[in-house]
C-alpha cells in the first residue's frame, strides 16, 4: 500500500503545501481537514493508525513516550516522523517525497524517524 500521511496540528503549513505542490498526488492530510485541534497526542496517533497514515509532527517532547506507550499497549502504528522546528521545510519536503516515492507504508510500520532524512 502507498504511503499516507497525516499532519499533526502542530507541523508547519509550508512542509503540507510544500509537498502538494511538489506532488498533487499524495495522500497528505492537514490537521485541520483531520480536526486535530485540542486533541491529546494518544489520540492522534489512534486517529493516524486507524487511516493507515504516518504522523508528521513537530512535536518533539511529549510525542515520542506518547509513541511508546501507544506501541506498547499492542497498538500497531504506521509511524511516526518527528520533524525538529529547526529542520529546512525544503529537506523535510523532499523527505516525504523520497518515502512516498520508494517505498510502501509496511515498511515504516511501529516505527519512530526523524526527518530531514
């Protein structure tokens, strides 16, 4: 299956826009689109993994043992991709479009990345 890919609310607008306009045809989904507004870390990551869509987020600090405890309650996960607020939007972007282009989602599955890559 091609990979899919959900923003969290906090991900920069830019790194979403940026690679629509790069490729139309990826499935990217805004946090907005997903109402994730307000909506506690465990939730977006059941929302996420119940659309098969890999999580980008900017959230670097309560994201990662919210991850760890999803996974270790026997959920299982698309991914997560945290993207430091310091990393280029540019090689975020590009990034994403070097996952969504060679590779399918299994191969991410209940695992954490860090992009740029």
């Amino acid at each position: 299956m091609k990979v899919r890919y959900q923003a969290d609310n906090d991900l920069k607008k830019a790194i979403v826009h940026g690679v629509w306009r790069h490729e139309p045809a990826i499935d990217f989904r805004s946090a907005r689109s997903a109402g994730l507004d307000s909506v506690r870390d465990l939730d977006v990551l059941s929302r996420a993994a119940a659309e098969g869509r890999i999580l980008i987020s900017h959230d670097v600090s309560t994201m990662p043992p919210s991850f760890q405890q999803f996974i270790g309650s026997g959920n299982r996960s698309p991914s997560l991709f945290l993207v430091p607020q310091s990393a280029s939007a540019g090689a975020v972007i590009e990034s994403l479009l070097l996952v969504w282009l060679a590779s399918e989602s299994s191969e991410w599955e209940n695992r954490l990345f860090w992009l740029p890559l």
